[in-house]
C-alpha cells in the first residue's frame, strides 16, 4: 500500500529523514524513535504533506505530494490538534464528511457510524473546548475514518487516554486493521505498541535502523546474546546442567536464589533443552521468559552507540 524508495528530506542544512526504504502494507505497523528520529517527517512525506527532496514515496502507486487521489484514500490524526473549540464532536466530524463531498444524509450516517466506532456516542454533543485530552483523540480518530479511507496515519493517538481508554482504541485499530487497512502508528509507549502488533519501523536520527517482525529483528542482532529467566526450584543445579551446552554463553542466578538467567546464541536450541530439567533432573520449573523479545529491548540494542 505504501512505498518508500531512498527518500530523503532535508530542511536547509538539516536532514529530517535520511535514505529510508520500507514497505508498509495491510495491518497495523508501529513506527518507533526517539524525538528527533523523523517519524514526523516520515509521516508527512506519506500523508502528502511534504515533498521528499530525493528518492520516491507512493501510496497505492501514486505520488501523495498535492494529490487529491490520494488524500481521498488516506486518513491522518496529527499529534497536535487545532479544533474549532465551539463545534460540538459530531459538528466537527460532520463537517470532514461534508469536505469529502458527502450528501448530508450520507455524511450523517457515516458520521454516526465512526462516533459509535470510536466511542464517543454518549458524548458527541459535547462542545470540543470542553472535551478531555482523550476525548480529542477519540474525535481526531473519528474525523480521520469518516470517508472510509484504506491507510490510516496516526501520529502518537495513545497521548491523553486512560488505561481503559487506551485498550479500547487499541481494540478499535485492530479491528481495522482486520478490514484489511495499513495503519501506520507512531507511539513512545512501547509496551502498549507491542500489544498491537509485532511489525516494526524502527527510526534513529533520521535513519531507518530495522524493519519487519519484531522477533526477526531481534535475531539479526547476533552480538548481543539472547537472555532466557527460567524460574526453577534449584538455580544452581539448572546452571550446572545447562553450562554444559555449547550454546549457553554465561549463567546468573538471581540475588533471590529463585530464577536463573541463561545468556545464549542459540536460543531456540536452550528452550528445547529446559523440558529435560524436569524429566531428566527431576527439578521443578515453574515457567521461563525472555526479557530480549520485548520492544524495549530490541529499541536499546537497535540505538545502542549509534
């Protein structure tokens, strides 16, 4: 659905976004970095907004830069957020229907139809300068869905939702996302990021640094051991016993006395060993984990020195 081919944008002296090639097709993908990493000017390069200053960005084939064809396909929630304050939610939603050439009757249904999608049909009269922060997100949502589009752009949309409020758009996105959208998400929450999906942009200083599924990712990134906590009865014999496996780098049990942590290059090759410390070592495991497959961890290795 989307195309990034060795784009480039510079502002003057100052490189926004440097030589990024990806593909973004149906499903949800997170677009991840620190501030000033260029998920913003990523973003505006596929929304149109910007004109990349080299290389070529398209979405559905066509050039988005001043493209009403485009625009028609695309919905965008900006991080920030400029309302008419004295519009009421539904006022404002049906005036973005509207925008899209919409006969009244069809922007009231469609209208109608995003409010109950994002969650706002109890409080859709409510005049927007009265409206929470969560509550803006909710309408920005809305008003990005109202013409249907088949690419969804949100930049940073968990800022100012509750925990409850965050699940339930975390819900909505996978739904639509399920219809067969691309929606491109841009958050620094990564543990919530990591619930809605697996597949990744990762952005550092202008430069793409990883792309595709997050656990593929953390493979490629061979010069830092995997680490595996295995909670066991005994540590210290775990150790004793799985020390002996060329594939096991170093073992640590935890201050506790109750888990141990396994650094290895082969981890699939460890997790098929840790049945045998119950059947053949008669210890009782209690569960295991890897702290190396969270978001968190691939970010830290990924910008690490760089």
């Amino acid at each position: 659905m989307i195309k990034i081919q060795n784009a480039s944008r510079w502002y003057g002296e100052v490189i926004g976004v440097n030589d990024v090639t990806c593909n973004i097709e149906a499903g949800v993908t997170a677009l991840l970095g620190q501030n000033g990493a260029g998920k913003s000017t990523l973003m505006k390069l596929i929304t149109g907004q910007l004109r990349p200053t080299t290389g070529d960005v398209t979405v559905f084939g066509d050039v988005p830069f001043a493209n009403p064809g485009v625009f028609e396909q695309l919905g965008y929630c900006p991080e920030f957020d400029n309302f008419p304050e004295h519009l009421t939610g539904r006022e404002f939603v049906m005036r973005m229907a509207e925008m899209q050439r919409m006969r009244t009757d069809e922007a009231k249904d469609r209208t109608q139809h995003v409010i109950d999608i994002v969650g706002m049909h109890d409080r859709a009269e409510k005049k927007l300068a009265g409206c929470s922060k969560g509550m803006r997100q909710r309408i920005k949502l809305g008003a990005a869905l109202v013409h249907d589009p088949k690419v969804i752009v949100l930049d940073e949309p968990l800022n100012g939702l509750d925990p409850v409020g965050r699940r339930e758009f975390m819900d909505v996105l996978s739904q639509l996302a399920d219809e067969g959208r691309a929606i491109l998400i841009s958050s620094h929450i990564l543990f919530e990021v990591e619930q809605m999906t697996r597949s990744i942009l990762l952005m550092h200083r202008g430069r793409l640094l990883a792309s595709g599924n997050l656990r593929t990712i953390r493979e490629l990134i061979d010069r830092h051991p995997h680490r595996i906590r295995i909670h066991v009865d005994e540590p210290r014999a775990a150790a004793a016993r799985l020390m002996r496996l060329p594939a096991v780098v170093s073992a640590e049990v935890s201050p506790d006395g109750e888990s141990l942590e396994i650094k290895t290059r082969q981890p699939d090759l460890l997790y098929s060993e840790i049945p045998a410390l119950s059947t053949e070592d008669g210890l009782k495991v209690y569960g295991f984990e890897s702290p190396d497959n969270s978001l968190e961890a691939v970010f830290a290795y990924l910008v690490e020195n760089r």
